[in-house]
C-alpha cells in the first residue's frame, strides 16, 4: 500500500507539473512598471504585464527560471517551483541605459531603434495572405467557439440563482492566460471545407461539413453571434476589427505613432532564427494592443504573435482581449496561418475581481491545397445550406476529424449541459434571457406572447392605448409563422387588429408567400419608403415621449399579399399586390387627408389597390437561421441597396387612382480605421400621376424625444410634402478619439458624434390642388416645399453609462414654418462594444 501511494503521488505531480506563474512587477520605489517582458529562460513560451504591472503566465513544460526584462532596467531572472502565485518582482534601474529613459521618458526612440528598423523590414516583404498568391486554393478549418463563467469564488457557488444546479460547479479550471477559476457552460464545434480563386475576379466560399453544439442544437442565432464577435483578420493589415471597433495593429505602417518597440530577444523557432519585439501602447484609451511577435530574420514573416488589448482602451463590456496567431512559415513569399485563438473576457466593469464570462474561438487550418481546378458552383455560397446531418455528426467522425483534441472539460461541457436541460431552474432562466433578447415570452409550445415593448402607447386621437399579440414559434427554423394582434383605444373606444402568415414553400430559392390584413390607426409621415407590411412597426402609439401635437394620423385598412425570391444568396426580389382604404383618424379642422375628384368633390375615403416589386441586394451580409423568418448577425456592417417600384391600379376593386411611384435608397457604414466609424444613407423617389396626400412622399418628421433613423429631427409630421425627393443621411462616431486625449474627461470613455442630413424636393401643382390639406395650406401661405434644400446638423455624446447617447439637433435653415423648432436634445438607447 505505501509504494501504491508513493506510485499515486508521483504520477499525480507528473500530471500537474506545468509551471504556473503570477505576480506584479514594480520599481525600486514600489511603482508598477507596465508592459514589462516575462518569459520561461531557455525558451520563447512568455507574455507582458498589464497596465498595472501584473502579469500571469503558464506552460505545459517545466522550467526552473523565469526572466523579467523592461527598457532601462536590469534584466532580472527568478528561480521557479511548479506553483508560484503573487510574486513581487522589483526591478533596478539600469546605469548604462538610465540616461536614455530619463531622455525618452519611458517611450521607445523611433530612429536608430532596431526593433522598427526590423518592422520596417517587415512592411517591404508583407504580403496580402499567401493565399493571394495562388489562381485556386482549398484548405480544411476546424472552429471551437466556447463560454466560460469566470472569477468563481465559493460566496458565488452558493446564491440562490443555482439552487438545484449545484453539481455544475464541479468543473471550475483555471485560465492559462488569466489565471482565474472559470466555469465553462457553452461549446460550439464546427468543420468546413474552404474554396477560393483569386483570379479572374476573387470568390470564396465557406461549406459547413459539421457542427456540435452543447446543449443548444439548433440555436444558429447564438452561434453566429458570436462568431461575428470574432470576425476574421489579417494581422499584417494596418487595422484589425474586433467588436466593430478598429484597432491599431502592431505591425501597421502608422504602429510606431501609437506603440513602442523593443527588441527583447532572438532565439531559434523551430529551425528559423527569429527575432522577439515587445510592443506597447505609448497613449492610454485608445485602441491598442500590448503583446510581442516572433518574426524570421531573413523572410521577415511573423511566426507567432501574442498580444493582449489595452484595459484603457475605449471599449464596453470587454476587460480584456487576447490574441494568439501561429503561422506556418513555407519560404518567402508565402506564409499560412495554422492556428488562431482568441479570447475575450466580458465584464460590466474593468475591476479585477469582478465576474463576468470568457468568450473563447480557437480555428486551426490545415490540408492546404492550390491551383486545384474546380467547377464555379463550388465557389458560390448557397442560399439553402442546412442539412439534418450536419448537426448530428456521430462521435466517431469528431475523433477523426478533430484537428484539436478536446480536453477533460471541453468534454464535460456536452454531458453538464445535456443534464442542466433538464433542470426545471435552468429552464426558467434560460425563457427569461430569451424574452429580453426577443420581446416574446413563451406561453406554451408553439406560441409566444409578444412584442411586450408595443403592449402600451398614446396618441391624440386614441388616447391610452393597449396592445396584446402573438406569434406561432416552435423552432428558429420554422417554415411557416402567424402572427396577430388586437388594440384597444380608450379615447376613440375602437378596436383594431392586424394578422399575418408566412410560409417557406421552397428552401433551395427562398420563395415565401405571405398575405395579411391590417386596420389599425397610422402615422403615415415618418417613412419615405413605401413599405406595405402588414405588422411593421407603427409610430401612431409612440407619443408617450414626444413634443407637440400627434393627430396628423389615418384610420387604414390594409390587405396585402406578396412573393419573396431569393435565387441568389442576398438578392431578394419582391412581387405585392395591395388594397388599401384610408380616412382621416382626426376630425377635418385638425388634421384631414381627403381629396377633389375630377368633378370637384370633396371625397373623404381614398380606396386603392397597389402592385410593387421590390429588389433588395446585401451583398456580405450573414442571415441566420433556415426558416421563414431570418435574423441578420451583421445587420449594418455591409451595404444595402434597395430599388422599388409601385403601380397604382385604377378601376380594380374600384381603385381611385393610377399612378407610378420609383424609389431608390443606398445605405452603409464604413469602419475608418482610428478615426471611427461612418455611417450614411442616400435616397430618391419620384412619383408619376396626380394623387392625393397619402400616396405622395412625405419628408419623415420625428416628434419623440428619442432619434429614430431616417427621420429630421426638428419637423412635425407633413411639414414637407414632394412628389420627387432626394435625401441624405450622414453620420461619424469618432469612438473617443478627441475626448480621449483630455484628462478630466478620458475616464468616462465617452465618443464624439457629429452629422447632418438634408432633403431636396418639389410638388407639382396639380398635386397641391388634389389635396385639401395642402390646398388649405397654400392659401394659408403656409405650404412649404423643399426646393431649396433643407437641413439639419447635430453633435452629440455617445457611451454615457455605457448604453445613452444624447444628440444636439440644429436647423439649417426654414426658420419661419410654423411652431418651428428650432433646437432639440434627442436621446438614444443601445448596447455598444
């Protein structure tokens, strides 16, 4: 029995006997020294310490000695035991280079510094990717996506919010980068198979072989989110997006404004003899990286880099982020990423010890192959991908085609997970996140109450109003949904209703019928774009928070049927046909929206029957989900165009009116690097024939005190009436850069926003004497068109607590309208990294 236990003992402390190692390194006056180098002697396995000094690093190897090294400062070098937490390093000044730091206050020299002298170098022989370097390419990815608890202590194990799901604390590690107890509670496993051609024009496409999901198998909307969170990079490029933020590579050609260099080592790579630079950020709070890079001596290609975000950088909910990229270096020209892990730790707030949850994506590559010829179908992403089999993989094919074996708790996670299904607690927490990020809450299976975000509102004309609905929902993947609602009006005592279906007739083409009916009051003048959905969103409910008078609004009936196409992934085409009745919600002194006929009478019903074709292209963007109904993980970061056209029927269903209505609008944002981000929207009709009020276009007024996009700010509802129009909206976030660099105001973190918009139109006269309301209005002298441009401009502070944006709105000009507003303050809500 003793020699067993003798056995037990050492085999245990071969198990654990990597190093791991934690501490903070200061000067000889006790001040923290930042950015320092640490690294196990007699290898290049290391890392940097924090803004403060701390550090925590780990290996699989054992090493006896740690070396700690910073520019004018004595290299230190510590002995190791198998455990070694809390270390206080004090690092002396240097004699020989003291004058040096005292010259450059603790920043890197950019002449004569051989570490930029080496990045120079590395700026002449970068190459786009070596993949660019080949007509066709293919290669296998192997993607591990994974959520983890952190900062677990024994007082967070026993809150009532785990009562009942104890046992999943069974599987708390320990962060090799961090150093902090974690909890993993998520997984996601996929592999694809990768096409692209370089050559004539450039095309990629990405087929999903497998996928593993722990605990959550049809959740895409999960998955893809976060994978959006970790899109993918190029490390040579001059800025690296993560978060939809740009931040500053270290190997950018404007690096040396933002970092300092410091050539810390050089030792062999396998067979290469690579140089180790440090780099770190010369400013604080703005979007930088701390780390160091390997790169070969004589092809100058990076062979492994590290680096760690800054914790002052401008950025929410992100305490740190790591990042680690393996390359495999083939000769000159041609280097080919092999492993890519990163890892971001989630927080409300910036402390040490606050809890929070690690976001981890590890993708590795592997089977490269080139100038293999190909069919063009290969290369085109499909519009229908999903396949049964791909998320149910036996686990016989992960074995084999793993390219990382996962460890014990990776392992743990798909059974933890599997019986935390079946906890009645989990459940309940589990439909409560879902209904924040929704807006439903399921009743039973197969149905959700909902929006609960529209249940009340007010306006001048209904009063309080209130609003009950639902929706059929029994996956993310259903083909076909009902939708419905009833409101109630306490001051006009009328009910109204809206009902909807959708169904999915094809997969492989996207064809969707939908057909619905609406009768409900609306506030037709808050949308340039006609729009005839039978449940999107009325404006007629939101005067809760609003200036001014809400009565310009219309008693509508809508009927409506469409086809929607999708041929080619992200080109929909769009078929409706419409029938519509309108009358005015307001008694006529107020507000009224009826028309002369051809004999001069006054009619106050307008019925209509309408067919549209729409085309919508969104080139990039990633729908997710297979179903009916699709939501977009990327919504915004890639362009949209949208083309439509309208032909009032006169005659069917005793339609009143024949007319023509185009419309075109292009919309966009644009990352710009360090200077923030762009966004702008560009957009112009024209309508063709002599119609009444509501089937003009009206420039889009916003009443709340809240923004709403593609509105002006100051304009009541029909301020501006056209027939033809051109608007534009513009937009730029700085992300902080201005306020960054002004000391009382760096810590709130706060981001600059400037704009403007404007609108140019006309309206024709037969068309002013078609309407009462404007014919009213122009012998009033009160109708105002906006032949000369109108225009509004704003600055406005962004991130106040993290999520409030608050704008301050000017008019340009059309000073004399009446109950002109000529300043407001509008605020915002959102959830911004």
């Amino acid at each position: 029995m003793r020699y067993l236990i003798i056995f037990f003992l050492l085999l245990t402390s071969f198990a654990f006997s990597q190093v791991k190692v934690s501490g903070h390194i200061v000067d000889e006056q006790g001040e923290p020294i930042p950015f320092a180098n640490i690294i196990f002697k007699g290898s290049t396995e290391g890392g940097v310490s924090d803004e403060n000094g701390k550090f925590y690093i780990e290996s699989e190897k054992t090493y006896t000695e740690l070396l700690i090294s910073f520019i004018g400062y004595e290299t230190k070098i510590i002995p190791l035991k198998s455990r070694n937490f809390d270390l206080k390093i004090e690092l002396k000044e240097d004699a020989a280079t003291l004058k040096e730091v005292m010259i450059y206050t603790g920043k890197t020299k950019k002449k004569g510094n051989p570490a930029v002298e080496i990045l120079k170098k590395i700026w002449a022989k970068k190459r786009q990717n070596g993949l660019s370097l080949y007509k066709q390419y293919e290669y296998d990815k192997y993607e591990k996506i994974e959520f983890d608890l952190n900062n677990i202590d024994e007082k967070f194990k026993k809150k009532r919010l785990f009562k009942g799901m104890e046992f999943v604390f069974e599987k708390v590690d320990t962060s090799n980068i961090t150093g902090k107890p974690y909890l993993p509670i998520f997984i996601n496993e996929a592999l694809y198979k990768v096409y692209g051609k370089n050559e004539p024009i450039k095309k990629s496409n990405e087929e999903l072989i497998a996928n593993k999901n722990s605990g959550f198998d049809t959740n895409q909307e999960l998955i893809e989110f976060v994978k959006q969170l970790y899109v993918d990079y190029n490390i040579y490029d001059n800025y690296l997006k993560f978060f939809d933020k740009s931040f500053t590579s270290p190997l950018s050609r404007t690096g040396v404004s933002v970092y300092n260099y410091v050539l810390a080592d050089s030792a062999y790579i396998g067979n290469k003899w690579c140089y180790n630079i440090v780099f770190y950020p010369r400013r604080k709070n703005e979007l930088t990286f701390k780390g160091d890079f390997w790169v070969n001596d004589t092809t100058f290609a990076i062979k492994e880099i590290e680096m760690n975000a800054s914790r002052s950088a401008n950025i929410n909910w992100v305490k740190e982020i790591y990042v680690e990229q393996e390359f495999d270096v083939l000769n000159d020209s041609v280097f080919l990423l092999k492993r890519d892990h990163m890892m971001s730790d989630f927080a409300f707030t910036n402390k040490d010890k606050s809890k929070g949850v690690y976001g981890r994506r590890t993708t590795l590559f592997n089977n490269y192959e080139f100038e293999k010829e190909r069919d063009e179908e290969v290369y085109k992403p499909k519009v229908f991908a999903y396949e049964k089999e791909i998320y149910n993989r036996p686990d016989n094919f992960w074995k084999e085609n793993r390219m990382e074996k996962l460890n014990d708790d990776e392992v743990g996670i798909y059974k933890m997970l599997d019986t935390l299904k079946t906890v009645r607690r989990f459940k309940q927490l589990y439909n409560v996140g879902a209904t924040l990020a929704t807006g439903y809450w399921e009743l039973f299976e197969g149905f959700d109450y909902g929006p609960l975000f529209s249940s009340f509102g007010s306006n001048d004309i209904e009063g309080f109003r209130v609003r009950v609905g639902g929706r059929t929902y029994f996956t993310q993947n259903d083909t076909w949904r009902l939708e419905g609602y009833t409101a109630y009006g306490f001051k006009d005592n009328k009910f109204k209703y809206g009902v909807s279906g959708k169904w999915l007739v094809d997969k492989q083409n996207r064809i969707i019928l939908s057909a619905g009916n609406r009768r409900d009051v609306e506030q037709t003048g808050v949308s340039l774009t006609t729009a005839n959905d039978v449940l999107s969103r009325s404006f007629a409910s939101s005067s809760f928070f609003a200036r001014g008078e809400n009565y310009r609004l219309t008693n509508m009936n809508l009927s409506n049927f469409a086809v929607d196409v999708e041929p080619v992934k992200n080109l929909n085409f769009r078929l409706g046909a419409t029938y519509k009745t309108m009358r005015s919600a307001a008694p006529d002194s107020l507000f009224n929206i009826s028309y002369l006929d051809e004999n001069g009478s006054i009619q106050s019903k307008i019925k209509q029957t309408e067919l549209d074709m729409a085309i919508t292209y969104t080139p990039g963007r990633k729908p997710v989900g297979y179903g009916v109904e699709r939501s977009v993980s990327n919504e915004g970061r890639y362009p949209t165009v949208y083309l439509s056209y309208t032909k009032g029927v006169k005659g069917f269903l005793d339609s009143d009116f024949d007319y023509d209505k185009l419309q075109l609008y292009y919309n966009h944002r644009v990352l710009m690097g360090g200077f923030g981000k762009l966004k702008y929207f560009l957009e112009v009709g024209k309508t063709y024939g002599d119609v009444p009020l509501t089937m003009l276009d009206v420039v889009p007024g916003n009443q709340a005190i809240f923004t709403v996009p593609r509105t002006f700010d100051l304009l009541n509802y029909y301020d501006f009436v056209t027939d033809e129009y051109a608007a534009i909206h513009i937009e730029h976030n700085f992300n902080g850069r201005i306020l960054s660099r002004i000391p009382l105001l760096r810590k709130l973190k706060w981001r600059e926003i400037v704009g403007a918009r404007a609108v140019v139109g006309n309206l024709s006269q037969q068309n002013i004497n078609k309407s009462v309301f404007l014919s009213e209005r122009n012998v009033a002298g009160n109708l105002y068109i906006p032949t000369k441009p109108y225009y509004e401009y704003f600055v406005g502070i962004d991130n106040i607590f993290k999520f409030i944006r608050i704008d301050f709105v000017f008019r340009g000009n059309y000073m004399n309208m009446p109950d002109v507003t000529k300043f407001a303050i509008k605020g915002g809500f959102g959830f911004y990294f």
